[in-house]
C-alpha cells in the first residue's frame, strides 16, 4: 500500500499553530480590557519592591530577632522606603490609556516569574529591568519617566552596590582602613586597623563600608531632585558628591572613634551607637540634598 506524498503538513498542525497564535492575542486583548499599559507597568515595579523589601525584612528579623530589626528599620534605610513611596507614587500619576503589547505581556510574564521567586536581588534585577525598558522603548510622560528614575536609582543600594562590592570588596574597605589608620594614628594592615592604645584591633568587615552609605547618598539626591520637576545641571553633580562626602566622613569618623580602645568599641559598636550614627547621616543627606535643589531652583529662576 502507497501513500500520497504532499508538501503540506497535516491538518491537526496547521490548527495547533492557528490555536497557539490566537491564545495569545486573546490574552492580550481580555488584559488590555482590564488594565492600560501604564497600570500594568505600575503594577510589576509594586509587586518588584514589595518582593525585594519583604525579602530583606525576613532576613533581618532571623538574624537579629524582632526587637533588633524594628530597632535597624528591618535592614531597610528610611531613605530606601521614601523613594519607593516617592517613585511608585510619581508613576500613579500616569492617566494614559495605552494598550497592552505583545512584547509587554511576554515582558510581564518573565519578571512576574523573577518576582516570584523568593530572591530579593531578583526583585530588583526585575525592577532594574523593567526601569531601562520603559525608559527606552515606553516613551513615558515626565511624571512616570521621574518615577521610573526614583525606583531605577533605588536599585544601586539594594542590589547593585552588593554586587560591585562583591568584586571590589579589598581595595573598599582598605580605603576605610587607611583613612580610619591615619586619623586613630596607627598603620592599618589590609582591612585591619590597631587600636589607639594597641589593646586590640579593629577589623572592617563589608557592612562597615563607607560604600552602602553613598549608594544611599546617591538615591537621596536622585529622589529629592525628581520629586521636584527640574531641569538637571552639572552643578548636581557636585551636590552629590558633597552628600556623599559627608557620608563618608561621619562613617570614617565613627569607625575611628571606636579604633580608640575596646570601652570606646563597644560604647559606639551597639543598637544606640549605630542609631545615632544613622540618623547623623541621615540629617545630613537630607539637608544638603534640600540645600543643592534650592540652590539649584534661585540659580535658575
């Protein structure tokens, strides 16, 4: 017995192919129906920060309980929290009524699976990602496009400082050490610095890193700036820096009193100790961050 040969495939294929084509565009079309494009984006950067911030609160409170995480805000600076508000907020604002694309169902699908893993770095590997897409190819308006920068620049301390400190850990913190050695008056050796009174030695681990606070620097002047609209000007370059700067010299400071002797390190190495510090630092990003966008705003008026 012969078979007709045929050059065109059977039928149960070609209607398989027709069926996964359609399957697609139906999804498409009943998620356009709900929500607009700007919604579904809104959304996705939502679920990525809640993810990422849940996942370092857990973290936190296994490793120091609940009376130490409420104590450090949960891992989390105060300055991490406010821009998340600020840049969700900011792309809220969005009214457009865009349709849904194909490529930003299949966009939405893949981080959607990175969120839900229970990795925190993924979290803002998504919103990372996500940041650079509607930047680039969503043509957003002003209010969505200073969000989207807010959540993109609070990627740098919660994923992106970590992974650049993880490559460049040594030269870091022998910068800490070199600085603290010269101002306690002893040689430093790697990221080891003797005492004052060569009772002991102090060691800088990477959490001690000057880099973790001028990474939060960097995020607090990129949220004050874009809450307020603004034109950028190369003098924010160097109202970042001085935010910076000041950052760095209260922690080299703080490390260098506790290279006195072992009473000064366990005085300011405690809960009290680094809430003090935090809060210095703190007041000191806001207020010349603040100063930079009001000089900046009478420069221009």
């Amino acid at each position: 017995m012969s078979f007709p040969l045929s050059s065109h495939p059977p039928d149960h294929i070609t209607v398989v192919r027709h069926s996964n084509g359609t399957l697609g565009c139906n999804l498409q079309r009943k998620l356009g129906r709900l929500i607009s494009r700007d919604e579904l984006f809104a959304g996705l950067f939502i679920l990525g920060c809640l993810n990422g911030l849940g996942s370092r609160a857990v973290d936190s409170v296994q490793s120091s309980g609940w009376a130490g995480a409420l104590l450090s805000t949960f891992g989390i600076s105060v300055i991490v929290l406010i821009a998340c508000f600020g840049g969700i907020r900011l792309i809220l604002q969005t009214k457009d009524d865009d349709t849904i694309s194909q490529i930003d169902l299949a966009l939405a699908l893949a981080l959607l699976l990175m969120i839900a893993l229970p990795i925190g770095q993924l979290s803002w590997l998504a919103v990372t990602i996500l940041a650079f897409y509607v930047l680039l190819f969503a043509n957003p308006p002003s209010s969505q496009r200073r969000g989207v920068l807010i959540l993109l620049a609070t990627t740098v301390p919660m994923l992106w400082s970590r992974v650049l400190f993880q490559y460049f850990a040594r030269p870091m913190l022998e910068i800490d050490a070199t600085l603290i050695g010269w101002l306690v008056g002893t040689r430093n050796e790697g990221n080891i610095v003797p005492f004052a009174d060569l009772s002991g030695r102090l060691v800088i681990y990477p959490g001690c890193s000057s880099l973790a606070n001028v990474s939060l620097a960097f995020l607090a002047w990129v949220t004050i700036s874009q809450w307020l609209p603004r034109h950028w000007s190369p003098r924010d370059l160097y109202w970042c820096f001085l935010a910076g700067a000041s950052v760095v010299a209260v922690n080299v400071t703080r490390m260098s009193l506790m290279g006195l002797n072992e009473a000064s390190y366990l005085a300011i190495h405690s809960p009290w100790g680094d809430l003090i510090s935090s809060l210095l630092e703190l007041s000191l990003i806001a207020g010349i961050c603040l100063l930079g966008v009001k000089h900046g705003s009478i420069s221009r008026a």
